[in-house]
C-alpha cells in the first residue's frame, strides 16, 4: 500500500505510538503557556495554571486538560487554550476522532469494523463524526478561513480524509502539525459554534 494512500497500518503504528502521545501532551504545554503569557482573554488579568480532569477514552493515558484561570477580582474566568489532544468535548481522544473518521472513507467496512471495535467506538458514535465532518465541520468558518491554503482543494465528501492526505499524516511530525492546525477549534468557546 502506498504511503500516500489511506492505511489501517498508519493509523495503527500511531495509536500505538508512545512517543507520538508524549509529543502531543509536550505540544499542549507549548500551548498553555502561549495562553498564559497572553493573560485573560476577557480582562488581560494574570493567568494562573488551573488543569482539570480528563481522561479521553481510545488509547493515550493522559489525565488531564491544561488550563487555566483569571486571578484578577471580579472575573475569575475560566482560559482554556487550544490543544492538540482534546477536540473539545469529543471524549475520545483528538487524534483518535480524525484518523478513524479518514478510515471510513479509504478501508474496507469490515476493516473499519475492526478498528473500530478495538477501540470501543460505537457504530453509532462514528457516524455521528462523520456528519460532524461534512456538516459542521466543513460549513464553520474556521474551515472557510483555513481551506483556501489547500491547493488543490480538498474534497468536503472525503473529509477528514483528504485533510489527512493532504498533511501526510502517515509522518509522525505531519500528524501533529494537522492536529495544531485543528487547535483552534478545540477550545470550549471555539467549540460551542461547531459542537453537534
Ligand atoms: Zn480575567
């Protein structure tokens, strides 16, 4: 199989992938502290460290979201960064959501069956990831921002396929650059525009 093409093995070797795991929780401190340096988004008050529990389910073993919050009297508020683990509310984790998903378009049912049994994804859950995709996914505007930097154009049907294709992800470091491009989207305000 070629590695341009979509494979059950790629998906596989980085499920299994430790390193990749540890990357994306290093990646995910990057990002925290980006956040944290820009102070509140609501009143530019300091930002303390404030990561709450989460365990996504279908493989890595992290255990919590970095976040943070305001110290500043008065607003308090919750600052959740972007992260390249979690895709907002999703309680899989986020690399989990995208390269099952692209196997659905490139993998025979019955492999995509077995995928998905091995990681406890229910028929039903898949299906709605993949509305999620060709619907408000490829409808937001982040995606009508971010699309234009595709050249050629990346086919909406195939998504998140295509996505995955066109960042050759079957590369350790080519994976986690789709998943920073996807960040934005992953933080719970971003995310009450895109959830369903
Ligand atoms: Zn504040």
């Amino acid at each position: 199989m070629s590695k341009t093409s979509i494979g059950e093995d790629w998906c596989q070797s980085h499920l299994a992938d430790q390193r990749l795991y540890q990357l994306l929780e290093k990646v995910d401190g990057d990002l925290v502290q980006e956040a944290r340096d820009q102070g509140c988004r609501h009143c530019q008050g300091k930002l303390y460290r404030s990561d709450y529990a989460r365990k996504p389910r279908g493989g890595p073993l992290w255990e919590v979201r970095f976040s943070l919050c305001c110290g500043r009297e008065g607003c308090r508020r919750r600052n959740t960064p972007p992260s390249v683990r979690f895709l907002g509310r999703r309680v899989y984790a986020g690399l989990i959501v995208v390269l099952v998903s692209a196997m659905r378009h490139g993998l025979k049912p019955e492999r995509v069956r077995r995928l998905r049994q091995a990681l406890g994804i229910d028929r039903r859950t898949l299906e709605r990831w993949r509305q999620w995709w060709l619907g408000r996914f490829v409808e937001s505007a982040f995606w009508r921002d971010a699309r234009a930097r595709f050249l050629p154009p990346l086919a909406p049907p195939t998504m998140p396929l295509s996505l995955c294709l066109s960042f050759a992800v079957h590369e350790r470091p080519r994976l986690v650059d789709l998943l920073r491009f996807l960040a934005p989207i992953t933080t719970p305000s971003a995310w009450s525009a895109l959830a369903g």
